[in-house]
C-alpha cells in the first residue's frame, strides 16, 4: 500500500510516497523498517507507542493502535505534528 | 537521517587573540551540540584561528557530541529532533559521513503489562575504559544507563537500574525532573578500573558501582538538599555535573542544586568547597570542569540561583570561578567577557577543557556563543556566536 511519507523521515526513503505491505499498521512499520532501516524507531518508541508529535491517519482517518487492521488498498499518511520555535 | 548520509559543510574562519604560549602539538576540536544542529571548530596549532565545520544534523537537537579518545575517530551524536524519536549517529572520518545507530538506547518493555518508559532523548554519551575498546555508557531522559559494545552501533540497557524498583522510586517522574525532562548524567569511568562507575541523575543523586554496574551504592553523604526535605533520600539529590579528576581518580567535583561539593576517596563524605566562593556570586551553577593535570584545579561557571532560578549569570555579569587548592578559594575570570547586561548562562555538560598546556578551556552559551581561554581563563575570546542554544562542548585532541 502506499505511505505518505513527511518531509522529517526523506532522509530515510529519500522519496515522499513508500510502497509498504502488512495487514496492520505495526506489520506495516515493520515492512517499512526492513526497507529503510531505522525508520520505524524515529515514528514508534520501545514500547509500541506512536510517538507525540507523529500522527498517523489512514484513508483520512487519525489511528493511534499500530494493530489497526489495514486493507491491501487503504492509503497511510505520515504527518509530523508539532507547532512552536 | 538516512544511514550513510554524507554532509555538505559551510566553512568559515574565526579568529581569537590572546597572548602567545608554547605550541601544542596536537590540533584541538571543539565539539559544539546546540538544540538545532552540531558544528565542529577546527584549531589552529595555536588554538588561535578555527575552522568551522557545519551545521551537520540542521534541526535537530542534539544533546551531546563526543569523540572517542581511544581510536580518535569515532565520533557519536546524541540527537532526536521535534517530531522523531532519538537516536545516535556515528561518523569515523570527523563528521564528512554519518551512520545511525542500529539499537539506539531503548527501554525494555516490562514483563508484567505495565506502562513501560520510552527513551525521549539520550543526553550524555562516555567512551568507556582504555582496556574496552568499542565500549561507550549512554545516559538518556527519562533516566536511564545504556552500554555499548561495538562503539555505538547498538545498545543495551542496564537493568540494574533501569527496572530496579528503588532507583525507579528515586528517579521520580518526568514531572519531578528539569523543564526537559530529568536526565541520567556524568557518566565515570575510573581510568584505572573498568568496573569501578559513577552516574549522576539530575533528579536522584550520584550512584556508585564497584562490580561494573551489577549493584549501585548512593554516595550522598554531606551533600546538602532543599530545606524541608529528608538529607538520607536519594530522590531530594539533584546533582548538576560531577568530573573525576584524571590526574587523581580518588577526587571528585560536583556542581549540584545546593552548592559546589569536592570528594576525596575512600571517603564517602563530600565537603562543600563552593563555601568560600564570594556570597554575592554564590555557588549554584550548572557545570563543573576539572584540570587534565592538577587536581587542586577546578572551574566552574556560577549563575543566579536566587528567587525564581533565573538561570542566567548573577547580575547579568557573567564570569567563570576557579580554584587552584581543592576549593579552599575561588577567584574570578572575567578579562574579555562582557561587563554588564549578559543574561545567559551555561548548560551542565556546555564547558569544558582541552589537554594541551597551557589548558584551554571552551563554554557555550544558552544564547549561542562559544567563548574560548587559551590560558586557563585568563583571558576570554568569542570565538563563535550566533549559534542556536548550546547544550554540549567538548572537546578531543586531533592529529
């Protein structure tokens, strides 16, 4: 499926759309670490959590469980959310 | 940051002045960590013109930039920006290329189902013993100790206090910690035993481990605490930055939330040495720097504690202390500092030394200058400004 990439994690994909599978948005970070390494621990933490400044929002809809069950044509968008200096 | 990711630099020439001196035979770098970004400042042989080399990491904050005395090459940056978790990079041709680090520090997910902590940022990095190569300690917010074996690549938590009930009761929450969250700091290695270890935790006092971290002891006697609180808890510690002198590894020096504090082992007592610093200047600040050679010699940056803390230099004069006898007297460097309406002040690991002689000594400021001493400061250069604020320098003799 396709993730929206931000402009703060191109250094990984180098490109602002990735191709990533999985039946769950965490199976979907894992894919998207296998192919960026790295990418993943930038976005979640140790402990499974979305970070607090990363909103995560599929088919226009904000998810905050990675085991959100994801269909094989649903759209993922990554988009860093913080404000101030 | 991609892995590999090579850095286009912007180099421009900075010049100090100050008194000629003997030449020392190894080039200095200054490292400088600020909260958007890292520059490297090359030294002439004289420390008198710098090079400078950056921004690498444009937007990030970085915490901490250290390079490995041991190989003389590698180099780690403590970095996280607003939105993405944090990370280390690695570079071992002085920051031309960046790697990131394959584990950066991470807390273990508990075992029982309970909340676990997620590292917000790794705050201070130590190459570990002579003896160990590619071994490095991390200190992290919320704190937290972290090893590495393979130079920082990868990291693993020391559970003996990351998931020890005690030391998560010392710890406190992110609530009970500095504005930015409480951070595990002053990592020590004694140069002569790898497993003899000292931690700081800005909130939980100064720890000590004589069997490479397996058991820790609080080493709290003598230190003063806010008043109203118990003395005997190690949660009511707040200890700023502690240095162990090289030239002595049985002294240590701690700037902390109540005073500047001196400890000679096998004691376990420290005295308060920051006493006879002038009562109008006081002795609460942040760092704490020690002589490479001369363990009577200590520096230290002083700011206003008073009131409401505001953290910046007392009466907008700012000025660096020193002692030359173990903290039995302080005297003022201020010649080439500003005289009057200078309202920073200097983070806890934002001074420090070089190793040549005589010793240099380097701060940066919350206000984005980098001022320099050719002389042991006695007299004060500018020798970059207009940085973002500056949270580390170090600095590491290059060939």
């Amino acid at each position: 499926m396709k993730v929206l990439i931000p402009g703060a994690l191109r250094s990984y994909t180098e490109t602002s759309e990735a191709e990533a599978s999985g039946a769950t948005l965490a199976a979907v970070f894992a894919d998207l670490d296998r192919r960026y390494e790295g990418i993943r621990f930038r976005v979640v933490d140790e402990q499974d959590r979305i970070r607090p400044h990363i909103r995560i929002f599929v088919n226009g809809r904000q998810v905050r469980d990675l085991w959100q069950p994801l269909g094989a044509s649903d759209e993922i968008v990554i988009v860093q959310a913080l404000s101030g200096g | 940051m991609a892995r590999n990711t090579k850095k286009s630099t912007a180099r421009k020439k900075v010049s100090i002045t100050g008194a000629p001196r003997s030449r020392p035979t190894r080039r200095v770098l200054v490292m400088v960590a600020t909260r958007k970004g890292a520059w490297l400042y090359h030294g002439d042989a004289a420390r008198k013109a710098w090079r400078c080399n950056g921004p690498h990491f444009l937007g990030h904050i970085v915490n901490h930039l250290v390079l490995d005395p041991r190989d003389g090459q590698t180099l780690l940056a403590a970095a996280k920006t607003g939105h993405l978790g944090p990370t280390v990079f690695r570079s071992t041709d002085l920051g031309r290329t960046w790697n990131e680090a394959a584990r950066p520090p991470a807390f273990r997910k508990p075992a029982d189902g309970e909340a676990g902590r997620a590292v917000d940022h790794t705050f201070w990095l130590v190459p570990g013993h002579a003896s160990e190569p590619g071994v490095w300690y991390a200190g992290t917010s919320p704190q937290g100790l972290f090893r590495s074996e393979d130079s920082g690549s990868t990291w693993e938590p020391f559970s003996s206090i990351n998931d020890d009930l005690q030391y998560r009761k010392w710890m406190g929450t992110v609530q009970d910690g500095t504005p930015d969250g409480p951070k595990l700091h002053s990592i020590l290695v004694d140069p002569r035993d790898p497993a003899h270890l000292y931690f700081g935790m800005s909130g939980g006092g100064v720890h000590e481990s004589i069997d490479a971290g397996r058991s820790w002891t609080p080493l709290l006697k003598g230190l003063e605490v806010v008043e109203g609180f118990d003395q005997a808890d190690a949660t009511f510690h707040d200890p700023h930055c502690i240095r162990l002198c090289p030239s002595n590894p049985d002294r240590l020096y701690q700037q902390n939330h109540c005073g500047i504090y001196r400890l000679d082992r096998p004691s376990n007592e420290w005295a308060r040495v920051g006493s006879a610093m002038p009562k109008r200047v006081g002795d609460i600040g942040f760092p704490m720097v020690v002589h490479p050679r001369d363990a009577d010699t200590a520096w230290v940056f002083p700011m206003d504690g008073t009131t409401v803390w505001p953290r910046t230099s007392p009466e907008g004069i700012p000025a660096v202390y020193a002692t030359r006898n173990g903290g039995k007297s302080w005297g003022r460097l201020d010649a080439g500092l500003p005289s009057e309406q200078a309202w920073w002040t200097v983070k806890r690991q934002a001074m420090t030394a070089d190793a040549s002689d005589p010793v240099g000594l380097y701060f940066g400021t919350t206000s984005g200058e980098v001022w320099a001493s050719r002389d042991e400061g006695r007299k004060w250069t500018c020798m970059a400004r207009h940085l973002p604020e500056i949270y580390a320098v170090e600095t590491a003799q290059v060939a």
